[in-house]
C-alpha cells in the first residue's frame, strides 16, 4: 500500500507535533472503536488495518522522521530500511498471530458485561511468530531484538482495572460465583440453567469505578521490544517459548507466552541433515586418483579436506565435528560430508590430451596394451608412476 497520498495524523485524529504517548492513547482510543469485533461498518476491517498501519509508522521514530520528510515511511528511494526475517499476522502495527476470539472483550464491555453472556477468558492467550533466520545465524546462535504490540498490564491503574486502584469487587448479580439462574421453554415447560454472569463476564468480580484508560480490563494495547536468545544449531521449524511475554491477563491475571517458531533459510551450497552438513566437492581426475588435501570455504570458516586416493564419482568423505553445533551442547558437532564430484576437462589443452593419450596407454585403454598385467596393479599407484616417470 502507497503511503504518499494517506494523512496518518488524521487516521489518529491527533497533531503534527503530538508525542509518542498521545499517539499511543489515541491508538488505543481508536482501536476500540473501530475494531471489526464490535464495529457493523462494511469498512471496519479496512480502517482497522490503516489504523495499525498509522500507528505503526507514527510510533516509531526512524519511520516517522521519514514520514513527516518524504510523506511516506519508505524514505526518498521508495523503499524501506529492509526487514529482519520476522512473519508477523496482520494484528496491530508489529503484529502477531492470534486467536482473535475475544482478544479485545475486555475492551468490548467483555468484564463489565459480555457479550450474549459468553464466558470472558482470564488469562492471556499464547501469542506466535515465526523468524526467519540464515543457516549462517544458526550455526552462531544470536540475540534478534524485535518489537511488537500486545495486550499489556495498564501502566495507569497497575493492570487493577480501576481509576482507583483499588481492582474489582464481587459481583452481586451473581454473587461471585461468575454463573446465574436462567430460564428457557422447552417441550417439557420452563426448565432452570446455569448461564455466564453477563455483568462480569463470568468472573464472578467486577469493576465499580473502571480505569478510562483500560475500560476496566487492566489491559492495553501497548508496543515493547523483545529479546529473542536463538541458541547455535537451532533447527528449522524448533520453536522457543518467551514465558509470559503473550497477551496479558485480564486484571493481572496470568500473562500467555510469546511462541517464535524459528526458520531456516535454504543455503545456496550446504545442505542440512540434522546437525550434519552436505557440500558437493568438485575434484579433478588426478585429484580424484591420487588423493589431495583440500582447503574448502566451510559454513562459518575454512575446512581442511582428506580425499583418499581412488574416489569416484557419487562417495562421500566425511570430515568429522565440522557441522553444526548440537543445541545445549557447545562442545558437540555434528560432521560434514563432502560429495564427490570428479571433473572431466572439457577442452584440455594439446599437452594435457598428449599426456592423457600416454596415461591410456598406460592403464590399458588401448587396444595394444596387456591390460590383464596392467589390471593387477593399483591404479593410484600406475598414476604415481607415470608422473614420476614423466618429472625424471
């Protein structure tokens, strides 16, 4: 979406010159009002999403300074700063993926009185994302630093839910009990039913003087910045658990955990087999005949080869601890295994193909030779002779 021709103070209804926390209230204000949850209007769903996308760029001081320049937060070249690999849902300006299931009932009259009398959840649900990281990070291990928005404690009523700070007080409709009496007609006549409280959202407590800033949820939209610990040889699609870094509970009820569900970027030359590492290794035929000691560009530094005289096409030599590290076990590696691929010159020069021509001969390709005699020698061993034959 062009950011140019959309007037993001105007979305929030707040100055050119309005200040960080004026611009989280008025998000926060907004948000309210025109969430999909709780708003009919057929464009609900679109002004919620040019509401995140004005807070996003408003709320950050890098993106604004580009805006209030340029008229949009990608800067003069059209572009943006670049991202960090982080798949975020589309909830919020940093965004996460959630069950949108009641994720704002607390704001939506959720503890003072729910929606058709369903059950408000107390404790904050889990919140995911998914980070995409190289298999160079991996191998490291690194601390990626990412910012989101959630549902947190209210700093103006410390997460009580009253102006006051006083919390919340049993309920007298239910008496605590967070159920009451309900009556419905059947076939039978009137039958007696246990319902959610609709007063306080099943609770069984409920706010006399709520906090105007959190609507009596001791909850709020709010932007904070995580440190994510990525431990070295972490594998793709391995997830790690922030403890209570997830939507926060309603009235400091128990806070849910931020999941991030690591991703490993495919590498243009290793491939990864738990923590084993796959490389093609080219050789040439007199490498592949006589042995060598390669020096190869590893994952993270260089790899000293062995390749044993002899090798075709399709073997593998393995060079021992020079894979990825095993999670929770620093001093532990995984091997590398080199493929090997024999190379065939595909225009030797004139002295190349005379030599190549005499080295027939000598393994018995032609036709003339006594290639059962020539047969019993080792073959590394003929070729080791014919070179040395050749430098005398």
């Amino acid at each position: 979406m062009s950011t140019a021709s959309i007037d993001y103070y105007e979305i929030l209804e707040v100055t050119r010159d309005a200040d960080g926390e004026t611009i989280k209230r008025a998000f926060r204000r907004k948000a309210r009002e025109c969430h999909p949850d709780v708003s009919s209007a057929p464009d609900a769903e679109e002004r919620f999403k040019k509401l995140n996308e004005a807070y996003d760029v408003l709320s950050d001081p890098a993106k604004r300074e580009r805006y209030d320049r340029f008229g949009t937060a990608d800067g003069p070249g059209g572009f943006g700063g670049g991202g960090y690999g982080v798949d975020f849902g589309d909830i919020f300006g940093g965004g996460v993926t959630v069950d949108l299931g009641d994720l704002f009932s607390s704001f939506f009259g959720g503890v003072t009185g729910s929606r058709g009398g369903r059950a408000v959840r107390v404790e904050g649900r889990d919140m995911s994302i998914s980070l995409t990281i190289t298999l160079e990070e991996a191998a490291k291990g690194l601390t990626r630093t990412i910012t989101l928005d959630r549902l947190a404690p209210c700093p103006e009523c410390d997460a009580t839910g009253s102006a006051d700070k006083q919390g919340a007080v049993t309920c007298t409709t239910c008496q605590g009990t967070g159920q009451k009496v309900g009556y419905r007609q059947t076939i039978f006549g009137t039958m007696q039913t246990q319902v959610p409280c609709e007063d306080c959202g099943s609770t069984g407590k409920r706010v006399e003087n709520p906090c105007d800033e959190c609507q009596g949820s001791g909850r709020v939209i709010d932007r904070e910045s995580v440190d994510i610990v990525i431990p070295p040889g972490i594998g793709d699609g391995q997830k790690i658990r922030m403890r209570e870094h997830g939507e926060a509970g309603i009235r400091g009820a128990k806070s849910g955990d931020l999941v991030v569900t690591i991703r490993v970027r495919a590498h243009e030359r290793f491939e990864r087999s738990g923590q084993d590492l796959h490389v093609r290794l080219p050789l040439s035929i007199t490498e592949a005949t006589l042995g060598a000691r390669k020096t190869i560009e590893g994952l993270l530094e260089p790899v000293t080869v062995e390749v044993a005289a002899g090798l075709q096409s399709g073997d593998k030599t393995r060079v021992k601890g020079a894979g990825l590290p095993i999670v929770g076990r620093p001093d532990s590696f995984g091997d590398l295994y080199c493929h090997i691929e024999v190379i065939v010159p595909r225009k030797p020069s004139d002295k190349a193909r005379d030599l190549l021509q005499q080295l027939s001969v000598e393994f018995g390709d032609s036709e003339t030779s006594n290639a059962d005699d020539l047969r019993q020698r080792n073959i590394g061993e003929k070729v080791k002779d014919f070179f040395r034959g050749k430098e005398a």
